[in-house]
C-alpha cells in the first residue's frame, strides 16, 4: 500500500512541475512584444523675418575723426532704416573697432591714418519693407557703407512644427501597422514617444557692399522636420 502511496505522490509531482514549465513557456511567448519605428514629418513655410548685417567704414587722419565719422555715418543709415519702416528696437549694435593704416612702402610700419567701424543688426519683420529699409540704409551710408549680409528667417514656426509633428507620428503609425501586419500580430498601445524638429533655413546670404539704387529679394521658402520615435505594443 505504502509503494502504491509513494508511486501516486511521484507522478503528482512530475505532472505538476510539467505544468508549471509549459505554463512558463506560454507566458514568455506572449509578453514583452513590441515594436519601435523612427517617422519623419517635414513641411515647408514663407520666412517672416529678414536679418540683415550692415555697417560703415571710415578712414581718417586721426583716432577722433575717424570714430566721429563712424558714429555720424552709423547714426545716419539707423535713422533712415527706422523711417523706413523698420522698428528702433530691432537694430541693435554688433561690432565698433578701430585700425592703423600704414604705409605699403617704409617697411609697412607708418601710420599714415585709421579707419573705424560700426555694424548693427537689424531684424525686419515686414518683409514688404526689407527692400526700402536695405535702400535706405545704403543710401544714408554712401561710399563708406558695407553690407556684410542678409539672412532670412522663421520667426513663427509653430504652426509648422505642429503641422510637421503631424505628419512625422502618422509616418511612424504607418510604418509600425505595416511591421505588425507582417509580424501576424497587432499595435496595442503606445508605450514610448520621443521627438526631435530640426529646420532647414537655406539662407540667402548677399555681401554687396557698393551702394545700390534698389535690392531684390527673394524670400523663397524653408523647410521645418520634424523626428519621431515611437514604441507599441504587440498583441
């Protein structure tokens, strides 16, 4: 009777542990499953901004007259951009220096003067004044005017970011669907989204500095990306 006790009790065990394994095994085949995909969204926009660099240059006999000079030609090309249109508090000053000039020949180390320097930035907002303020800057500044260059901008790109971001999680939805369909499985929830927006200013930069009776501007378009990284689940 006892070995008929034992027997029972040993078979029990083993039918029990065979249980437990294939339950282990059904467990880790249907758990942990998911899928991550990159989608990409990019839309394109008109620059609202201008960003222009602009000074002047002026030699002179002496320290004083020159920087006097500088100041006088500087104060004269903001005076006329704000006229222009342009806001005063958009121009802002960037760089003020001052050089001997020496001689080309004594071995190059005469003085025979200075030239001063004066740049500002200006940021034009209403891109149908960019022109005239350029125009007008230039002309106040005369000879001694130097544009260093001009740079459009997005300024406002939240519409064309929420539009991009759009676009980049429908890619990556796409993209995950068509992996789970292949997988014979389908998306549950979204378990992880991380995101990165890049733009693609292309700017258009110009370093005329002879005076000119009227710039053309070409404002063009820029491109805003939007990055994203997203996990589900697999069911």
């Amino acid at each position: 009777m006892r070995r008929i006790m034992r027997a029972v009790v040993a078979i029990a065990a083993i039918a029990g542990t065979t249980g437990l394994l294939a339950g282990c095994g059904k467990s880790d085949s249907t758990t942990g499953r998911e899928v991550t995909v990159v989608g990409t969204g990019q839309v394109r926009g008109a620059p609202d901004t201008l960003n222009a660099d602009l000074g002047v240059e002026v030699n002179a006999d002496n320290v004083s007259m020159a920087i006097s000079g500088a100041n006088e030609k500087s104060k004269a090309m903001t005076d006329a951009m704000v006229a222009a249109g342009l806001t005063r508090e958009d121009v802002r000053t960037t760089d003020i220096s001052i050089q001997p000039q020496y001689a080309s020949d004594a071995g190059g180390r005469a003085i025979i003067g200075y030239q001063a320097t004066n740049t500002v930035h200006a940021v034009v907002r209403d891109l149908s004044k960019a022109s005239a303020i350029l125009d007008s800057a230039v002309k106040a500044g005369g000879n001694e005017t130097r544009l260093r260059g001009v740079r459009f901008a997005l300024e406002d790109d939240s519409q064309l970011l929420a539009d991009a971001r759009a676009r980049a999680f429908a890619d990556a939805r796409s993209r995950a669907d068509q992996y789970a369909v292949l997988a014979g499985a389908k998306l549950t929830d979204v378990i992880t989204i991380n995101e990165a927006s890049s733009r693609d200013e292309n700017p258009k930069n110009s370093t005329r500095e002879a005076a000119a009776d009227s710039f053309a501007l070409e404002p063009g378009t820029q491109t805003v990306t939007f990055t994203v990284k997203a996990t589900w689940g697999l069911g």
